[in-house]
C-alpha cells in the first residue's frame, strides 16, 4: 500500500469532517480518530478535505471501502463490517452520547433527546438508510381498519420453533444475546451502537433504536439484567413510567409465550416509537364499568383482535384495573371459544401497549393471546393456519398485531416470479411449481386464485396490484386469526362474558 496515497487520505478527511459536523464529534475525539486511522491504513497523514465535502455514502464510505478491498486490506465479503468498524471510530463515545442526550432532556425536554439519539443512529449508519428504503411498503384501506404491509429485506425469518428453542436455551458466550448490553461496542456489529440508560420501576434498563427500523423512531427498551419475558404487574408500571418520560412515543411489550410472543422471549425488552401503528386509529365499540375502579374508562376496541382499552388520568388505579384483567385472563376458559387457560403448561397471556394521552391521561392496551395448539392446529389455534405461512409463518408479536405487518425479504423476488406469470413472461407450469424445492411450492394455492381470477395476460402494474391485493387480504385474515374472541355475535357474547365474570358492567 502506499503511503503517500492522496486519494485514501481525502477520503479519510472527509470523514472525518463529516463525523465533525454531522455525527457530533468533538475536537479531542476527532483527534484520536484521526490517528486511529493513519494507523489503521498504515498512512504518514492525512491529506485535506474537500470543501464542500461530498455525499456521505457514495463519496466517502463506498470509496473508502472500494480502495480497502482493492488494496487487500479487507476481503471481499468484510464490507459491512469494515465500514462498521470505521464509523464506530467516528462517532462519538457512548458516554458522551449519554451526558448530550441527559443534557437536552433537562433543557429541551425528551422530544429533543430522542431525536439527537435517533440522529445519530442515521447519521452513523447503525440505521442504514439505502438499506431500508429498499423495503418494500404500502397501506391497505379496509372496513374493518388499515393495515400497513412492509416486505422487510434486511430481517432474517423465524419460525416459532426456533423461538420457542432459542428461550429455552442456556445462555453461552459473550453476549448472552442480540440485545444485550454487552453488545455495546462489539467489533463489527455493534461498533456504531449508541444507548441510553433508564431506570423503570427502580431497575436499570437503557433506550436504543432498532436497526430494523419497522416504523417511525422504532425504538428498543431492555432491562440491563438478562432474564426471560415475563408479563406482571411490574410491566404495566414500566411501560407506563416510560411514556411518562417519552409521552412522544408508545411503549409494548409482547406477550411472554412462545407462538404469541416476540422474536426475543429470552431477554425481557420492550418495543416503541413514534404512535403511527393503524391500531390507534380505532375507536371503542363497546364500554364497561368498574365500580371498584371509577375513574378507568374501560372499553373493547373495534379491531380485528381482541383488544382491551384502559383509560385513566390516574395512573396507579390504571395499574390496579390492567392487572385485575391479567390475573382473571391467565386463569380463564371457555370451551365454547375453545379458549383454555391451562394444560401442563399456561396458555393465557397478554400483550400491552402502553401511551400517554396529554390531558386525557394514560391508555393501556391489552390484546388477550392464547398460544395453545391441538392436533387440528399443530402450529396454534390463535395462529395463522398453515395455508397462510406462504404469507407469514413467525409469531404475530406486537408491532403486527397493532396492524403493521413485517413479512419476510424473500417475498420480494417471489412476487416478482409469481408477476412473470400473471403477465405472460413466464409459462404457468404447475408441474414444476409443485416441486418442493421450487420458490413458488409455497404459493401454488396463490397462484391457482390469483390466474383463477384475473388470468394470465395483465400488465405488470395490474399484476401487481393483485398481488398486493392478496397479500393484503391474506394479513386481514392473519389478525383474525389471532383473536381470541371472533368479531361474530358469539364471538363479542363470549368477549362480554369474561369481562362480565369479573364484575365489570356493561355500559
């Protein structure tokens, strides 16, 4: 490599600068980057930047990493994790992140320190961009309540075996998993990570931001001690102090089972961000009293699951009413809805979302979940049944439960197969589809309706929009299958029985 190499040098300046002005690196630190990467590159110096200083990823990084591999000093397949590495030189230390973030929540107010958090995030690359507007996402407008499809192609999928196995599993290495605290700093992975710490009901969690990036400001609390999910009294006091504190964003938590549960049941966490999920959108359908509770407005939401609304200015009788509700629900049957609470194993759990609402106090959702199984259905009874995996076969945790639908990557290339044959660029060969290693095997019943109904010789945007349509309609039917109770009439009859049962009255 040579030493004296300009080109590198300018572009190592430029990130510098860029760190400077964009990031929020300060002088001393921009230093010591500085000669980090003199080192790094085995270079005497460094040359100017340009002014004004080009576009961060295709002028400086992608030309940074282009000459790293073309001089040897990484393979081919360390890209990202160089580049990684790099901006985790540049941004500022985890420590300084926390004494800004504290310093604007105490002058500007929390708003103001998430948004200088979030910045970071993207400013950094830990949220990268070009990466998720390759997902793909649109809004479906139904009666019974929009929903929100996005075919995410950085998120690996799982399904509920692996997550039931991976909760269950002894925790090894180091870090115990993808979210905990010891992942702050982790050479190639997490160099760019930048958290802030919390203290919910007096125990030590911290704030950082999904990756992901499933919605607006998608943000991550987790408890500083590594411990299963569990849903308790405790939850809604945390989940509720923390919008207290960010009442710009809602916090949930998913349910602490396999099949209902999140990704994640090993490490206790939460999910929020900006209030922008179609769930909020729904009114009530149907109000309760509680004469031991006065000042809870309690009511069932109009939405496709099972959803219960608490309201209150009073937080502490909020608390009192959401756990009355849980320890009656986790003790609840009623075979008529095929609903039991219990085998060898619990069943019954909840998932909550907890918002702040100004002068109107405080809302907590309850969507009730059942995560049983029976020989008719091996992969959940309140689960999408297997005709629908083709779609979406991962647990229905939080964010899809709340309407918007994270579906895998590999949808994106299988629907752009499944277009070829609506529009006649490719033959419809069910012989071949059926094939169990074929792409398509999955989506021969798609197929089947999709050229039943519209043929085989649309435009691309008409195919398009039917595939859309479909997968659309497919979701729908997914939240339905997630309600405990079904929005027929013996569906709402038996919702109002367990209310009723525990001395709630009908408004």
């Amino acid at each position: 490599m040579n030493k004296n190499d300009t080109s590198i040098g300018v572009c190592l300046a430029n990130l510098i600068e860029y760190a400077k002005n964009i990031i929020g690196l300060d002088n001393y630190d921009s230093i010591y980057a500085h000669n980090q990467l003199i080192s790094l590159f085995n270079l005497n110096s460094f040359s100017l930047p340009e002014n004004p200083i080009p576009e961060f990823q295709q002028g400086i990084m992608d030309k940074i990493i282009d000459y790293s591999v073309k001089n040897g000093l990484i393979g081919s397949n360390e890209k990202l994790t160089f580049e990684t590495k790099l901006l985790g030189l540049v941004t500022p230390s985890p420590s300084s992140v926390v004494r800004n973030f504290d310093s604007l929540a105490a002058s500007r107010g929390t708003k103001a320190a998430t948004n200088y958090l979030n910045s970071i995030g993207w400013a950094s690359n830990y949220l990268r961009k070009k990466d998720i507007d390759k997902n793909i996402v649109w809004k479906s407008a139904q009666p019974g309540g929009s929903i929100i499809i996005s075919i995410n192609l950085a998120k690996p999928e799982k399904d509920n075996k692996q997550v039931a196995a991976q909760s269950k599993a002894t925790p090894s290495g180091h870090p115990k998993c993808p979210i905990c605290l010891e992942n702050l700093g982790l050479s190639g992975k997490r160099d760019t990570l930048r958290l802030v710490p919390l203290f919910l009901n007096d125990e030590a969690w911290f704030l950082q931001y999904s990756p992901y990036v499933y919605f607006e400001e998608h943000c991550i609390a987790v408890s500083e001690e590594h411990r299963p999910m569990r849903v308790d009294r405790n939850t809604f006091q945390r989940l509720l102090e923390f919008v207290e504190m960010f009442p710009h964003y809602f916090m949930g938590s998913n349910a602490d089972l396999p099949i209902v549960g999140g990704s994640i049941l090993s490490h206790e966490h939460y999910q929020g961000g900006g209030k922008v999920l179609p769930m909020f959108e729904r009114k009530a359908k149907r109000y309760f009293t509680n004469e031991k509770h006065p000042g809870v407005s309690i009511a069932i939401l109009d939405w496709y699951n099972s959803v219960i609304k608490l309201t209150s200015l009073n937080k502490k009788e909020l608390i009192e009413q959401a756990n009355e509700i849980l320890l009656s629900w986790r003790e609840y049957s009623d075979d008529s809805a095929n609903i039991l609470s219990k085998t060898t194993e619990q069943h019954n759990t909840i998932t909550i979302i907890a918002t702040s609402e100004g002068n109107n106090g405080f809302c907590l959702y309850l969507i009730l979940r059942n995560n049983r199984t029976d020989e008719t259905h091996p992969f959940g009874i309140f689960h999408p049944t297997e005709d629908m995996h083709n779609i979406k076969k991962e647990g229905i945790g939080l964010i899809e439960a709340m309407g918007l639908f994270i579906l895998p990557g590999r949808l994106k290339s299988e629907c752009d197969m499944i277009t070829e044959i609506l529009t006649g660029v490719k033959p419809l060969n069910f012989a071949e589809i059926s094939a169990e290693d074929h792409p398509l095997c999955k989506h021969l019943g798609m197929l089947m309706q999709l050229a039943n109904d519209h043929g085989l010789a649309l435009s691309k945007e008409a195919a398009d929009t039917v595939i859309n349509s479909y997968i659309s309609n497919m979701c729908i039917q997914i939240l339905e299958c997630t309600a405990v109770y079904k929005n027929t009439e013996e569906g709402n009859n038996a919702f109002d029985m367990f209310l009723l049962s525990m001395g709630l009255s009908r408004k």
